[in-house]
C-alpha cells in the first residue's frame, strides 16, 4: 500500500495549516523531515511533538507533529499530521518534502476512501463527513453527524437484514413447500414486504425534507404594498438590507438575503408589493415577484393585521391554497383582530410586529411546522444525497413488485428474484456491495485531503 500526502486545510493564509500522510511509510517518512528532540520512529499512537521541518536546504517552519499508530486512526493505517502555519508556501513546501521522501500525492476523498476500505466506515458514513463539512445549519449538521455516527447505516442494515430473512424462507418454501400453508405463507411474506416498503418510503419522505435543511429554503416575503415585508425581511435579518419607507413602491428589484432560522437555512426573497402597479418600473418589480412566489418553496404572506383586507390581499390568499405558506399578520402593535379571513386560508398563521419584534418566536415555530421540519428528530436517520434516494428508491420499487407479484400468484421463484435485487440495492447504499464505480463516483466529490 502507498503512503499518501496531501493539504488537508484551505490554501489560503491562516494561523495554523495541516498536511497529512497516511500509509505504512509515514512515520519514517516524518522523522527524515522533522528536527525534534525525540526519536518519531518509536512514537506511539495519539501522541505528539513539536520540531522544525528541513529539506536539503534547510528549515522550512515550525510544525507539531502528531504520530497515529495502525490501526487507531482515520484511515486505519499508520498516519502522520503536520500542523505547519498556514501560509500556502510553506504547507506546498511540507507537502513536496513529504513526495520527495516517497509519499503520492492522495486523490480527492482518499483518507475516507481507505477509511471505507479498511471497514472503519459505511459508504453512508463516508457520505456523510463530506455532508458534515458542507453543512450550513444546525438541522444539517445534527442529520450528517448522526449519519456519520451510523443511523443511515443502521436503519438499512435492519431492513435489509429483514429482507434477507424473508428471502431465505422463501428460498426454503420453493424447496418444501406445504400446499396446505400457502395462503398463510403467501400472506405473511406480503406483510413483511408491505412493511419494509412502508419504511423505506418513509426514509424517502425525509429526504425530501433533509434536502430542504441542507440546501437551504427559497422563501418568498410577499403581500401588497407598504404592509412591511421589508421590515420583517431586516428583522429575520438582524440588518438594513431592503429600504423601508412609508411609500407604497419601495421595493422593485428582488432583495435577496440568507438566515439561518430555528436551525434551517433559508434564501429570502424580498419582493415589490402586489398591486397593478403605477409605473413601468414597478410594474417590472411586481412580475419578478410573481415570478418568484411562483418559484419559492415556502411563503410567507404578509399581512397589515390592524386595517381590513383589500383585494389583493385576497388574491393572494386564492393563489395561496396548497402551498406550504405561512400568513403574516404585520404591525400587531397597532391592534389588530383582523385575522379571520387569513387563518381561513392558512393554518399556520401568526400575530407580530416586526417593527418591534414581538411574535417573532411563533413565525419561526410556525414556519418548521409549515416545512415539517419540527418533527424532524435530530439523530434520526436522514438519507443524503441522490445516491442513497436512488438505490432506497429502486429497493422500494422492486418490493412493491414483488407484493405484487405474490397477489397475482406468480410463481415463488420469480418473486425471489425481485426480492435479491431489493437486497442488492440496499448493500449498495451501505456500500456492503457497492460496485468499484460506485465507490469511484462517491469519492470523486470529496476534497482532496480529506
Ligand atoms: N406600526 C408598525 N409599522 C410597521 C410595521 N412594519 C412595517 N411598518 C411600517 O410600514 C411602512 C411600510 O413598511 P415596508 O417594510 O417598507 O413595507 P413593504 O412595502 O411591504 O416592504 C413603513 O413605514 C414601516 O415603518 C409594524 O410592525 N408596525
Ligand atoms: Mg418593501
């Protein structure tokens, strides 16, 4: 096995930088490089020093060293970090010593890649650090650290585990069969599937979700003029990002911005006021905010909840039904008592001020609720990524086939067969069965150093 090299921190100036090597030649590799007061050769794992990295010409920095010992590290080998300064000369410096002493350099992902390998990990658990890295709120991060943890594994292996069971009885009743049981058989081996199927959709449903917190929600502030969008867009905020005024108009180009609220990320949209507009340029503003709460995944309608509804207020609500949207009863600091028609139309519908602030703890209640992301347990098992959906999807497919099959009394043989392939896509997900261009393809995304 080679011993691989590579810049595991940004190429960008920072206090601290890493370079790290993995492989059986890592630690001789490091004490020809490291001028320290110990003998690195005889290091034990998880311990560390501090010294000064040299080529032919002399020092380059000052490094500690921290040795891993096989197989009590990431990859599984024996492995080596150098935390340099970060300063991109110096860690492409560290990083050419490492080469010149015998290292490769290491491919996008293959830390991970080895990780997988040497069985430390699930390939849903190597998906998984690249999600934890990306993650941009507390929602995604919770879902990838569990999955990192194994619950995407492990809720796969139980249904896979089921299917294999059922596969062997079935497998056992070809063999010898009982004439007189088979109803019973058939019956219960339906149920076992029904239910497998009804997991595996479910894990589908919060996927969709799981996407939502990861990508981050297109939200759309809309209403008609001057009942302050734009106001509640610079408290969700906390800044002066769109101009408020007291003139109907005000906002005509999109204003975009992204929060973070209750843990979700969310893409804000602040739109001109709906209203057959007066000038060319409103006009303008008015058909991109159409086109926007076309686009948008959630909604929040605003409404002036202390002056009666005007018609396109009800407009809105009309183009509303179905949509995941929350109604905004704005300047609740003026009074209000208004609501009735707009809790009509949508359920999840809060009183606040987003001048002074009061209510803003219900928009954000209401608004995970809209999105169903306040059941979204954190430690549960969230499939990430097409990969995962894909192969769920098929194994979920080829059961609902397979039951199927059995209601319409086609021969036993056939349905094992569809069985094995639902097994198979399932191994595939957890990567107990995973092809070399599957594991290929999942590793080609990462980082190169991670
Ligand atoms: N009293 C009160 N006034 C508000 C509130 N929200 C906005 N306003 C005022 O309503 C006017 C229009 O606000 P703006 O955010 O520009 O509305 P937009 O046209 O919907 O974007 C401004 O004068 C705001 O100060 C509120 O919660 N209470
Ligand atoms: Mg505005």
């Amino acid at each position: 096995m080679e011993t691989i090299a590579a810049i595991a921190t940004p190429l960008g100036t920072s206090g601290v930088g890493m370079v790290r090597l993995s492989g059986p030649q890592s630690v001789p590799i490091a004490a020809r490089m490291v001028r320290t007061g110990r003998d690195i050769e005889t290091m034990k794992g998880y311990t560390g020093c501090y010294g000064r990295v040299f080529d032919g010409e002399g020092d380059i920095d000052e490094a500690v060293v921290f040795v891993y010992r096989a197989p009590h590290s990431y990859t599984g080998e024996d492995a080596v970090e150098f935390c340099c300064h970060g300063g991109p000369y110096l860690l492409r410096h560290v990083l050419r010593r490492c080469l010149e002493l015998g290292a490769s350099p290491a491919g996008p992902g293959e830390f991970t890649r080895r990780a997988f390998l040497a069985g430390k990990l699930s390939l849903t658990q190597a998906e998984a650090v690249m999600d934890l890295i990306s993650s941009t709120g507390r929602q995604s991060a919770a879902a990838a650290l569990a999955a990192r943890d194994g619950s995407v594994y492990r809720a796969i292996h139980e249904l896979c585990g089921t299917l294999v069971h059922a596969a062997a009885e079935l497998a056992a009743w070809v063999d010898y069969p009982e004439e007189d049981h088979e109803a019973v058989f058939t019956a219960e081996l339906c149920g076992t599937l029904r239910t497998v199927r009804e997991q595996l959709a479910e894990l589908l449903r919060t996927a969709e979700r799981g996407a939502l917190v990861r990508d981050g929600v297109l939200t759309a502030i809309v209403g008609r003029p001057n009942v302050g969008k734009s106001t509640l867009m610079n408290r969700l905020t906390g800044e002066e990002t769109s101009i408020v005024t007291d003139e109907a108009g005000t906002t005509r180009d999109v204003v975009e911005c992204r929060v973070d609220v209750g843990g979700v990320p969310l893409c804000l949209w602040d739109t001109a006021g709906l209203r057959e507009a007066c000038g060319k340029v409103e006009a303008a503003g008015v058909a991109r905010a159409r086109q926007r709460l076309e686009r948008a995944q959630l909604v929040l309608a605003v409404f002036d909840g202390s002056a009666p509804l005007e018609e396109e207020d009800l407009s809105l609500l009309r183009a509303l039904a179905g949509r995941p949207a929350v109604g905004v009863l704005n300047k609740a600091d003026l009074g209000g008592g208004m609501g009735e028609t707009v809790r009509a139309h949508l359920p999840e519908t809060v009183c606040l001020s987003a001048l002074t602030g009061e209510g803003m703890e219900q928009l954000e209640e209401s608004l995970l609720r809209v999105l169903a992301l306040d059941s979204l347990e954190t430690g549960a098992a969230v499939l990430a990524g097409e990969r995962q959906c894909a192969c769920a999807g098929r194994a979920r497919d080829l059961l609902g086939e397979a039951i199927g099959a059995l209601e319409a009394g086609v021969t036993f043989d056939a349905v094992g067969v569809l069985l094995d392939d639902a097994i198979d896509a399932l191994l595939s997900l957890t990567g107990e069965r995973a092809g070399e261009a599957v594991v290929d393809e999942v590793f080609s995304h990462f980082c190169v150093g991670k």
